[in-house]
C-alpha cells in the first residue's frame, strides 16, 4: 500500500517529502527488495514516483543530477529490453532517465555552416535576416539555461512500437478558408512588356522552319551547346583554385543573368566573346587516359569483371600492359587520386596524411578504370571529369567521390524493407546513458573537422577509421571516435543558415573486415524519420565496383531514430526552449580490406551528373526530335539552370504541319528545388530518357505536346551539398510567390517563363514539380481543389463556389492504374495557408493551370502494390518518371476524344476515393516540410514519440495524411470505390 500511494506523488512534493529523500531513497530501498526486478507493477510505481519528482514543475527538477540516472540505468537491466511483460519498468526507467539526463553541447563551435557565402543583400526580414544580424561572439550551440523545458516529454506515449491512438480526424486549423484566395487572379501580376524577353525561350511558337530540310539531322536539335563533340583525351581538369571567381562555364550562348533591381526584366544576352578558360594545372606525376583501341577489349572483360586496383610496386612496374585505361598517383594510400587537378580518392591501406593534393612518397598506384559504357549508356567517366570543370562550389571542392565518377548500375534484386527488432532502440538509448555514467570509457577523439579548413582530416593511428566529405553534394561537418567501433557524427548546416540537418554523403575508409561499426549522426531536426520504418542508408564499395558490381546497396542494422541529450539553442528553434536534436544510429561491418566506401541518405544526383546526362540525351536525338537546351540563368554561385525543350519535328515545312507544331499544348515540369530530395532527379532522368527515346508511346507523346523541362531549380543547394535551401539560406519553395530576382534566379525566371505562357494564352496543360517525401511512403501527388478544401474547411459557400471541373484528378487516377509505385489513396488536394508560396498553389492561382501538381517519391519504399515491402531504387524512380509521361499520353487521348462535358462524366467515374481527412498541429519556420508529413501505425519511439506537438510544426505540415498503412487505414477508412463515385456524382449534380 505504502508504494500503491507512491504511485501518485504529485501531492507530497509541495514541500511535505524532501526531495533528498524521495526518489535515491526510492530506488535504494526497492532494489534490495525486488533483486530479480519481478515485481512490474511496484517497480512501476516506484518509477512512476521517481518520473513526477524529476517534473520541471516540481521543486525536486532543479536538483536533477547523474545519480537518478544511474538509478534509472540500474534499474533496468540490459535483458529487460527486449521483454515485452517489462515494458512498464522499461518505459518509467526510460523516462526518469531522459529527464534527468542532463543537457549537453553540441560539439561545434557555432551551428551556423561551417561554408559561408556572403550575399549582396538580405531580405529585411527572415531566417536569414536574423542570422546576419546576430552580434559577433554570441553562443548560438545551446542556450543559457533549460529553464524553459520542453513539455512534450510529459505527453510522451511509453511503449514502443504500440499504435498512434491520436484522434484520427482532428481539425485542420491551415486549410485555406478565404474563397477569394481558392481562385484565379483576375489581373496579371506583371505587364507583358517585361515578359517579352522571355519570348527568346519560345522559338518553338514561332519557328516556320521554312528554309529547312526537315530530314536534316543537323537542324532537328537546336541544342545551342558550346561543345558538341566528345571531350579529347586525355582531359585536362583545372583545379577550383584555379578558377577565377567570376569565371563562369557558358555552354550556351543563350544566357539570362539575373538583374540587379528586383523585378526589373532581365538583359538581352550579351553579344561578348566569353572569357577563355584559365590554364590548367598540369601535373607531370598525374596521367589520366583511355585509349580507345582497348575499348573492345576492356568491354569483353567487363562480362566477367572489371579490373581490380592495384597497389603493389609490381603492378606500377608493368603498368605498360594496362594502357587501355589507367590512373597514375603517387602513392598507395588513401590519399586524393587527381585527375589533373580533380581528385579522386585511391584504394590502400597505407597511412599519410589526407589534407590537401600534395604527396611525399615516391610511390606509385595503378587505378584500373572500368569501362562501364555496357551498363551505363548515359555514363561516361572522360565526359563526367569534363562537366566536373565547369562546376562552382563553395568550397571549391577538388575531389571526385567514386559513386559519382565510376556511376550507379541498379541491382536487379529489389531490397525489402527492414523489419525492426523489439527493443533495439532502448538498448541503443541505454548505451548513451553509459557515457554519463562511465564517462572513463569514452575516447572522444576528433577524426574529422570542417571547421579546420587548412586540416579536416585529422591523423590517426591507424586504429580509427578515416572520413571525407569534400567533394560536389557531401556533407559531414565532423567526425568524432566514442568507442573503439563508434563514431558520433554531425552534418552541416544549409549554407547561410544554421539549420536543416538530413542529407548526408560521405566516405569512410581503414576499416576492419568483418567488424561491426556503430555510426550516430547526432543532430537531426526532424522528429520523425522512415529510418524507424524500414528505410536502410546506402553504402558504395569501392571495391565492389571496381570487381563488376558498381552500385548503390541499402545497408545497416539496428536503425533507429530518437530523440538524444544534445540540446538546440532557441536560435535555431525560433524561439522555442527546451528542444533537443534527434540521433540517426545504425551499425554496418565491410567485407573487403583497404576498401573505400560511401555512405549517404538517398542515391546521390549531383549537378556534374546532370550536366553529363544532359550531354549524353543530346547523342540520342534523332532526325524526328525537337531538343533544344537553353540556359535559363546562372546561380549565385555561378552555375547555369539549363531548360528543356522537347517536342517531335513537324512532319513538314507546310502551314498545315507548321500550325499543328505551334498549337501543341505544353506541359512544364521541374523538379530538384530541394538539394536534398535526389529521387527526384531520378524520377526526372527516368522522364528524360523516356522522351528522348525510340518507343512509339514516345514518339506520339512528343506529338502531342511541347515539354518544357527544368530539370534542376537549385544547383547551388546541390553542389554545395545543403538539404533544403540554396545559397541564398532560403526554401526556394516559398519564394514563388514574390521571388527576388537576385536572391532567387532560378524560381524568379521559372516564374516569368510561367507568366510569359499565360500573357500569351499558352498557359500549360499540366504543371509538375518533382519532389522527394522523407516521412512517407509510396509515390504519390499533392494537387489544388476548390471544393475539396472548401469541403474540409467547413465554411459555407454558394454553389456557384463550389462548381468545379474534376479533370485535376484524372492524372493522378490513371497513374495509380499503371504506375506500381503510385497511390491514389495518398493524394492530397487540399489547399493550405502555409503553402501558399509554393511553386503548385501559386502556378494554380496565378498562372491558371488546373493540374498543378506536386510529385512525391518516397525515399524509404512502397506499403501497397506490386511493391509492398521493398524498399525503393533507381530502377523504380526511373520507372516512375517514364510512367509519368505515358500518364500523359493517355490524359491527351481522353481529352483529344471526349467534350468538355463528356470529360467531367469520364473523370468522374474514375474517382474512387473521397478527399482525404486531414490534421492539424501548429507551425514554425524551423523545419518547414514542403507538404504534409505523415504518422505511420506503430509508435517508433518510447523515448521520443512527441509528434504529437512536434512532428508537423517542424515540417511544417498543418495537413496530414493518415491513411498510410492498413492498420492506420482501419481507424480512418474512407468509402469504397462505388461509394465514393456515387458521392461524388451527387456532389457534382447537386452543386450544378
């Protein structure tokens, strides 16, 4: 009884019970009772006691120390974990000891980038306002004081893996409520006259082609490249040093350079003779070639496996007899491999030190290098090296990571999704509690520093693996040792900003074959993570690559994700106190020594990547294809945003063809406006290659529409390896609304090309951004209804309000009857408050475009369909992308066929699902999620479930999907198929 009302001490510790007697007293006393720690319900209770004492709002939370946590971690024994009868006991001793764990540092010196690139001007207010505007010498890691802790730890749901028994249907606060703002602008935003620059972009609506052989392979592309042919051998790279700050690389002549003055129209394309490229670096010790004569040969043995690395004295000695393809360096070590002034990172197992490109030993390696052309028509190594020239970072990156020079060749298994073992995270979580308790044990050695710029990497011994992230999209800020086999890590911020921590891509290479290593990364933001799902990170072997195998495998066990001890200062939350960052953890073993590998959150897409596929499209135009490649504008930081125009030749130079040309409608797609969702790129180059192809579905679809494609809106966020943001520290995704010429080129130019089209009545037929979902799974769209958000909003509107053409989802309905990947069931049309400067809801309500979607592609993998269970790859996004455009050809086919009226009844009767139900939860700046996240069925966390206040604001994601899994779906089930045709056959009529 004595411990029945222990179990509700919130009354006593008003003074009456000394906190220096409550809960020690507690523990030491039960303990010598309950040895075989039986007893789950008093020990419990016991918890329960200890867990109310060490309340913020008790008088006890001041006197938090190491000792209840040790009491806590005593308490519960490491077999305990796993046993689901203990999960009270586990869950109470987990909770006093997250309590009273004490906050810690996060190891930097400030969480501001360690890159910085100074803008010419700020917006007055912002994020980014606020970041320049901060006094020198201010401590932005971790506040003063706790004081204000985060309150969501005493709303935490305690068991792990239990389901979310949140209210299904709670009101959604975001959902845009204002009907004026639910349609179109009746007066243009701009006058024509500053459009008609823009005209330059649209050739295609006026070319007569007369003069023309339209046979003529030579007039079919009007790719206005500055080189048209192969790179020579061999290829002189210069180094990022050796360029010049303002030199650009133009590979087209067409260029629109952003204005000074916002707003102001953009120049004419200057008539100057571009600057010649500066001298390369030549270094004698350095040899990159590959004889062409050893192409046939080299590809025969590519059947049975790609030559290996060697690094003996012998094989640098008979390095004659590999002429066909050959990489000469000065050593055999890990030390950069250049290729004439580009490095690349070369297979060893010797020590030297890793900074710089400079070597001491006279020693030499042979890389023998793969001709992959049999498995990667797109790829060419020369041609990659080649785009890597004109390539502008920050950093001014000098290395080439391996993935991205030897390419991606997917798999043609498909890899399933995780299953998670019971208890995995709380051990996890207990191993950080023995830190504190046995600090001693802790190495805490520094192996890797960017915020050492001359050193980053820092010598070892050689018992501690080495680290490397400088090279076009990596990101790993620092790398420090904990335990022999673990590594606490932590990522960069976006540059210009002191935030967004997801994307990672980085190498590792010392390891121990068959040892398993534990990695951390220790300061994500995002409470939520499809890592907790079955979502396995990416890993590259070098060596498997160059043994045949060169590919991106999902890797990993004991994946969690929970929230840790390292606190976020107000700074970085907007205000908010109290906050903590979360820890990605997994572990992994190598099977090869002096091996080298990579390790990243999604496929790597780099911009260099583009560059070369783009080139690579351009060899497999034919006669019959439209291609044309302008470049839109340059960057910040000076490079180009190439656009896209696909379409068939016409069949003749005659006015009847030459008119049936000009009026084809036009379809405009982007996508990569967030650095950090790389499938999209790989939905796009799946999109690409389909149009560019020799199918009879491509060639009609290139019939049937003009394709304008900006294939990536961020380059800088890319190169520079940030998540969300580009150089300017913003979302390009909320500047759509009033983008600054200057600040946001690429969305301030997309923009007034969308604007130019609907001046001139050309408005798209189909508007689609592409873009990448971390917390949900599956393929799926985001589109724009009046009546469904009118419908969810619950506010009263006359019918007339509510008269609306169905034709926005017949898209997305015809993708889910032939895109596996794809889920109706998980479309939104919903319009949000919060998203009302995104590219989708301001290309609806401004330019008019009724099929303004956004595209998501999972980064984890598919809960439905042909690929239940797997997790996502290349192959599936590529798929996508080409699904997408056959989409399209039969959306042309049933618009071609049916009046409008006719449409409205064909579209009607594909709907087969209601709108969806939606939730809210309050929103700050910190985190802002391009659309709503998602909560699947089962609890990830006993430690940090706190989605409840967190999980959206931080996305900020007001709107959420909750129909996901099957379990999740039962509590929200919406009408079946015949139903929700009926009511949405009434819905129209009755509104009519």
């Amino acid at each position: 009884m004595h411990w029945q009302r222990c179990s509700n001490p919130r009354p006593m510790l008003g003074g009456r019970w000394k906190p220096t007697t409550c809960p020690p007293c507690c523990h030491s006393t039960w303990t010598g009772i309950d040895t075989t720690r039986g007893i789950v319900t008093l020990s419990y209770a016991k918890g329960f006691c200890a867990a109310c004492a060490t309340s913020p709002t008790s008088d006890w939370a001041g006197e938090r120390s190491p000792t209840l946590t040790a009491c806590g971690y005593s308490t519960t024994h490491p077999e305990c974990l796993t046993v689901r009868t203990l999960d009270p006991l586990v869950n109470t001793s987990s909770l006093i000891m997250r309590k009273c764990f004490p906050k810690n540092r996060l190891p930097l010196p400030t969480i501001k980038s360690a890159f910085h690139h100074q803008l010419t001007h700020v917006l007055p207010s912002g994020p980014v306002a606020q970041l320049y505007s901060q006094p020198p010498g201010v401590d932005d890691v971790v506040d003063d004081s706790d004081d204000n802790e985060d309150m969501d730890a005493d709303t935490e749901n305690d068991t792990e893996n239990e389901e979310d028994e949140k209210d299904p249907r709670p009101v959604n606060e975001d959902i845009e409520k204002d009907i004026n703002k639910l349609h179109p602008e009746k007066s243009p935003s701009r006058p024509f006259e500053e459009l008609k620059v823009y005209e330059r972009f649209f050739v295609e609506l006026t070319e007569d082609f007369q003069g023309h052989n339209i046979d003529c392979s030579t007039t079919a592309s009007t790719t206005s490249s500055s080189s048209s042919a192969r790179p020579s051998r061999p290829v002189i790279v210069p180094t990022a040093q050796a360029l010049s700050p303002n030199h650009v690389t133009t590979q087209n002549s067409q260029v629109l350079c952003p204005p000074h003055k916002e707003r102001d129209p953009p120049s004419p394309p200057s008539t100057a003779t571009a600057p010649l490229p500066p001298p390369a670096l030549q270094l004698d010790t350095l040899r990159f070639s590959k004889e062409l004569s050893k192409k046939e040969e080299m590809q025969q043995e590519l059947l049975h496996a790609l030559e290996c690395v060697s690094v003996k004295a012998e094989a640098f000695l008979n390095a004659d007899k590999h002429k066909g393809s050959s990489i000469t360096t000065r050593k055999p070590s890990q030390s950069p491999l250049l290729l004439e002034g580009i490095a690349i990172r070369c297979l060893a197992g010797g020590g030297g030190s890793d900074c710089g490109s400079e070597g001491t030993e006279d020693e030499g390696a042979v890389l023998e290098v793969p001709d992959t052309a049999q498995l990667l028509p797109l790829h060419d190594l020369d041609l990659y090296v080649e785009m890597v020239k004109g390539t502008h970072s920050v950093p001014q990156y000098t290395e080439v990571a391996y993935p991205d020079y030897f390419g991606h060749v997917a798999p043609t298994f498909r890899e399933p999704l995780l299953e998670r073992v019971y208890g995995v995270q709380r051990s996890k979580i207990f191993q950080d509690i023995e830190r504190l308790i046995h600090p001693n044990d802790i190495l805490d050695k520094l192996l890797y520093d960017l915020d050492v710029p001359s050193c980053p990497v820092i010598e070892s011994d050689g018992e501690s693996l080495k680290f490397n992230s400088q090279f076009e999209s990596g990101n790993l800020r620092k790398a420090i040792q904990v335990r022999k086999y673990e590594y606490d890590l932590v990522l960069n911020s976006d540059i210009n900003s002191n935030h967004h921590h997801q994307w990672f891509y980085f190498e590792v290479s010392g390891m121990r074959v068959g040892t398993m290593y534990r990695f951390n990364i220790i300061n994500c933001e995002k409470s939520n993570s499809q890592f907790n799902y079955g979502m396995q990170v990416l890993m590259y072997s070098v060596q498997e690559a160059i043994s045949g195998r060169p590919r991106w495998v999902r890797t990993g066990t004991d994946i969690c994700y929970y929230k840790n001890h390292f606190a976020r200062s107000s700074i970085a939350t907007g205000g908010q106190k109290g906050k903590s960052y979360y820890t990605m953890s997994f572990s992994t073993s190598f099977s090869h020594k002096d091996d080298v590998c990579y390790f990243t959150y999604h496929y790597p897409y780099t911009y260099s990547s583009l560059k070369m596929h783009l080139f690579k499209l351009e060899a497999m135009r034919t006669p019959e294809i439209y291609l044309r490649q302008d470049v839109l504008c340059e960057t910040l930081g000076g490079n180009s945003c190439p656009l896209l125009t696909i379409t068939a030749m016409p069949e003749s130079n005659s006015s009847d063809h030459i008119c049936q040309f000009r009026n084809r409608p036009l379809i405009f797609l982007s996508a990569r406006v967030h650095p950090g969702e790389t499938n999209a790129s790989w939905v796009m180059k799946g999109t690409l290659e389909f149009l560019m192809g020799a199918s009879s579905q491509a060639a009609s679809l290139r019939e049937a529409y003009i394709f304008k494609i900006v294939p990536m809106l961020n380059p800088d966020g890319v190169v520079n390896g940030n998540d969300r943001c580009s150089l300017s520290g913003e979302d390009l995704n909320r500047q759509w609304q009033n983008p600054d010429a200057e600040l946001h080129p690429t969305i301030y130019h997309t923009k007034s090309l969308l604007q130019y089209l609907a001046h001139t009545q050309r408005a798209p037929l189909v508007f689609c951004d592409y873009h990448g979902h971390s917390r949900k799974k599956n393929v799926f769209m985001y589109g724009c209804s009046v009546k469904e958000t009118i419908w969810q909003s619950n506010i009263s509107a006359a019918s007339t309000e509510l008269q609306e053409d169905l034709g926005y989802r017949a898209l997305p309905k015809i993708l889910s009857q032939i895109a596996p990947a794809f889920s109706m069931g998980s479309c939104s049309f919903v319009v949000e408050r919060s998203k009302e400067s995104t590219a989708r809801v301001v290309v609806w309500r401004e330019i008019g475009v009724q099929r303004s979607y956004t595209m998501e592609s999972t980064v984890c993998g598919c809960d439905q369909g042909k690929y239940k269970g797997f997790q996502i790859g290349t192959r599936e996004l590529e798929e996508m992308g080409a699904q997408f455009c056959v989409a399209l050809l039969r959306l042309k086919r049933m618009t071609g066929v049916h009046n409008h009226q006719h449409l409205l009844d064909l579209e009607s009767d594909l709907i087969g699902t209601q709108p969806k139900v939606v939730s809210s939860c309050s929103t700050t700046y910190v985190m802002d999620e391009d659309e709503p996240s998602f909560l699947e069925a089962v609890d990830y966390s006993a430690e940090s479930n706190d989605e409840d206040g967190e999980a959206d604001s931080e996305a900020g994601a007001s709107s959420r999907d909750v129909s996901g899994t099957p379990d999740s779906c039962a509590a929200v089930r919406l009408l079946d198929s015949e139903s929700s045709k009926e009511a949405w056959k009434t819905g129209r009529v009755a509104n009519q």
